[in-house]
C-alpha cells in the first residue's frame, strides 16, 4: 500500500539549495512543503570539525560517485563525492565561499539564461550572506543580514600567510575581498566556518525552522520517479525503510538533487534523450536530450612540494588564499584558479611527502571546454550513475593548467616561501618542457567536486529549463540547483547555488 500525503509545495533533495528553498517557502505560514532527503538527519561528528573535511569522503554522507575511465585522464577513474545529508555537499565541502568572476554570469546572459547576468544574480547573493563587522567589505556589494555567516579564516594557517607575501612578491595584484567576484587577483577566501566550526545550509538555513509546523522534512527517503497527470507534474514518488510514498504537490515540485541527482531523477522519470531511456528500461514520457547533457566539473593539479620544517596542522580548511588568473588573453574572463594548500594534495596513487611534510601549490581549471554526460546505468532507483565529464578531451584545458602550474612554480620560488620550501615533490624539477607538464597533469587529476549544468537553462529549444528554472513541456516542474547552470562559473560553486536557490524562492513565491 502507497501512503500518500498532500502539499504545496515538494522540494526533492536537502542539499544547499533544498535547505535554502524548505526555509524561503515556509516563511509564508500558509505554505506547506516537504523536503526529502536521501541521507541521515544526523549530522557526522566530524562535519563540525572544519580540518577534518577530507575524511567525510567516502563516508556514509557521500554519495560516492566515480567517474568512467577517462581517456583524458590516462584512463584514470576519478572520484566524485558528493554529498547525502542534510545540507548536502555543504556539509562535506572546504567550506570555500567565493562568488566567479562576474564574467562567468554574464556569459550564462550571453548563452540566453535571460535574467541571470553578474548584476542581476546580485541581490541573491547578498541575501544569503552576512558579513557584518568583515573589514574591507562594501556592502555594496556584499550581504550583512542573510544566514550565512561567512569571512576570512580567523586564525589564518603560518602558509596561508607565507603564500599572501609571496603572489605579492611575484607582482600578482591583491584584493581586499576576493570573493566579489569583481576583479582577478588574489585575496583571502570567505569561508563558511564560524567560532571553529562548519558553518553549512542545514544548520544555516534549515534547522533554525524545523519547528514550523507548515515543513515537513523526510530523511533516509530516496527519490523513486517522479508522478504525473498528463503533462502537468503532481509530484515525487520515493522509499523509507522498504514504505513506498507519494506526495503530491498542489502547487509545484521542485528538484534540487544537484547537477547529477537531479538530471538522474528526471531520467528515472521518462524525461531525457529517449534513446538512452529504452536502452536502460525506461519508458520515455518526454524527449529531452539537453538532460544530462552538458556536465561541466573544475579539476585540479598543482606543485607539490617537501616542506623544509614540519607543517603546523590546520585548525582552517586547508585553502585560506587563491587567486585567479587569464592564461589567455582573448578570454572574457579568468579560467585558472591558484591556491596554497597546507597539506600535499594529488591524485590518491601518486608518491609525495607525508601530510605534515609537505604543501602544494593548487592549480585548478575554472572554466573548462570539454562537456561530459551523466546518464543512468538502469532503470532502479539507487543505482549508481554512469558519470563521464570527458575531462581533458579538449586541449585546451589541459594547457591552461600547464599556463597555472608555470606560475604557481614562479611563486613557490619567491623569498616568502624560502623557510618552507624543500625539494619540488611533484611533478619534479626535471619536468619542465610542455610535454612532460602536460602528461603530469592528466595523470595528477582530481575533481573539485563542482559538478554543475546538466539541466542547463537558456531561452532555447534545447535548453531542459527556462530562465524561471521551470522544465520545458512539463507543468508544475522546476529546477534549481547547480545543474541549471549554462555554463559553469570561476570559483567554488556553492555560493552560487545559494544565490540560484534565493532567486529561484523568489520566483516560486511570485509565479
């Protein structure tokens, strides 16, 4: 027997944008929604322990998704976390809190996403952060009464503050807040921690209204299909402990599963490349061949090197500074980003120092050309996806972060860095010609875990949402998470998807 429940609204996942959406809708007293949400309702200890975030990979708050063998990548199978709790990859991400460069949004204007440029997305960004008392910040420009409270580390990693001097040293340009989004230079991040600790969407935005009694929020719940009437979508099938349940929405039903659970959802449902859906068991209800489709993702290399003293461990998230850069001059906007890491970061099976005996100086591809595909593996619920971003099949990425590691080996060598720097690790001083660069890096690959646009957003036929994020030919459907995005934007994404998620509240509001 199917239990069945009724609401306004449904919002199918409880990463940052479902938390951002459950506390948005439910402010109206009158609105009733349910959240489900794949993972546990109980947060892992060590998610409040901002150092600690690399071991809530793998762990039972992460999907744990991997790659295809990637013929860019050597054939190498890339891990993709990606989170299952409340608060989703926000509660297993590096807590970096940085807008793109405002040219990554106008390019989503310029791709037909109308709507959507730098200035308009403005005023959703600033609702969601606070910033209040953060030095140098131009309200301007920056939030100081949303949720989210966000600044630079509090007690900034002995590195961090080496690696500051150094670009400085190198003659790169600083800012005072590089997370505006206005210029490229570098600059401390934003950070989601706050007194010590992990600061994400569940605890910012959630769990503050639990208590309202128009929210119902579900967990251990996965996603089954979802229903329909016709073409007017009524709402979402899904599982707890072996009890099938349908909730309808009266209203609208809303993904926000992320770039890969969302366009996964939505094939499990019969809308996407037709084709595709017969061959894994699925009835086709609407072609779409745009889902799934698209799939942008940031990877990451970088100069790893021996340290010259015993690194101090961190009490931050390990990242405290970055910058961006334009390897090419004819781009309308910066496509590497460049970071210090106070630990000696690279793909799992290659050699390096200990993690107190080394760093490495990040080197991360911030707007890709190659596309890749998330697709499903059959017709089950649960199933793990067939994921391939196709990293590195164009070219061009790939000598973009041979341009970063370049300059990152030109700042590593500055005096700043001079009582830290023992021997270079990686990719090794006897590494200097293109060609050897260009084989390190598609052997030293990781993901940024920043997977975004397989349900992109445009104004045309192909596009699988418009720019009110609805689902094209379906009714009272929308989209509103990292996926929607045309292309993906020059900085760690999560603090887009909560700009996405305001935005996307405001519109369901005024529909």
């Amino acid at each position: 027997m199917v239990n069945t429940e009724t609401y306004d609204y449904v919002v199918v996942g409880a990463g940052t944008a479902g938390c951002v959406l459950a506390a948005r809708l439910t402010e109206d007293a009158g609105t009733r929604v349910l959240l489900i949400e794949a993972g546990s309702a109980d947060p892992l200890p060590l998610m409040a322990v901002p150092a600690a975030w690399p071991a809530l990979l793998g762990s039972e708050a992460d999907w744990a998704d991997r790659t295809v063998p990637q013929e860019g990548a050597d054939a190498r199978v890339v891990p993709l976390p990606r989170g299952r709790a409340l608060g989703g990859s926000s509660a297993i991400n590096a807590m970096t809190f940085l807008r793109g460069h405002r040219s990554s949004y106008d390019a989503w204007e310029k791709a037909g996403a109308t709507g959507w440029s730098y200035d308009e997305l403005l005023p959703y960004f600033k609702r969601s952060e606070n910033l209040a008392g953060v030095p140098g910040r131009n309200p301007r420009y920056r939030g100081t009464a949303g949720p989210l409270r966000v600044a630079p580390a509090a007690r900034p990693h002995p590195l961090s503050e080496a690696f500051f001097e150094a670009v400085r040293q190198a003659g790169h340009p600083i800012t005072e807040d590089f997370t505006s989004g206005l210029t490229e230079a570098f600059g401390w991040e934003d950070l989601t921690i706050v007194d010590g600790q992990r600061l994400d969407a569940a605890t910012a935005y959630l769990r503050p209204v639990l208590d309202r009694p128009n929210l119902t929020v579900v967990t251990n719940a996965l996603a089954h299909r979802l229903t329909f009437d016709g073409k007017r979508c009524t709402g979402v099938e899904y599982g707890v402990g072996g009890q099938t349940h349908s909730a309808v929405a009266t209203q609208e039903t809303v993904l926000t599963a992320g770039a890969l659970g969302s366009a996964g959802l939505l094939m499990l449902s019969g809308i996407g490349p037709e084709d595709h859906l017969r061959e894994v068991g699925v009835e086709p209800r609407l072609h779409r061949p745009g889902v799934g489709a698209n799939l942008q993702d940031h990877t990451f290399t970088g100069v790893v090197y021996r340290s010259a003293r015993p690194v101090p461990p961190s009490t931050g998230n390990h990242g405290e500074v970055a910058g961006l850069i334009r390897t090419d001059p004819s781009l309308d906007g910066p496509d590497v980003q460049l970071q210090m890491v106070d630990v000696p970061l690279r793909e799992d099976t290659l050699p390096g120092p200990e993690m107190d005996q080394g760093y490495t100086l990040m080197v991360a591809l911030m707007r890709p050309f190659s596309r890749g595909t998330v697709r499903l593996a059959d017709a089950t619920p649960g199933s793990a996806l067939v994921v391939d971003p196709r990293y590195y099949t164009d070219q061009r990425d790939v000598d973009a972060l041979v341009s970063g590691l370049r300059t990152v080996r030109e700042i590593g060598l500055t005096d700043a860095l001079a009582d830290w720097r023992g021997e270079e690790a990686l990719p090794g001083a006897d590494v200097q010609d293109d060609d050897g660069l260009r084989a390190y890096v598609r052997r030293n690959i990781r993901s940024y875990s920043h997977y975004s646009g397989t349900c992109r957003m445009g104004s045309d036929p192909e596009a699988v949402v418009d720019p009110r994020l609805r689902v094209r030919g379906v009714e009272g459907l929308r989209v509103a998470d990292a996926s929607v995005m045309p292309s993906i934007v020059s900085a760690n994404t999560n603090a887009t998807v909560y700009a996405i998620a305001e935005r996307a509240a405001e519109l369901l509001r005024t529909r």
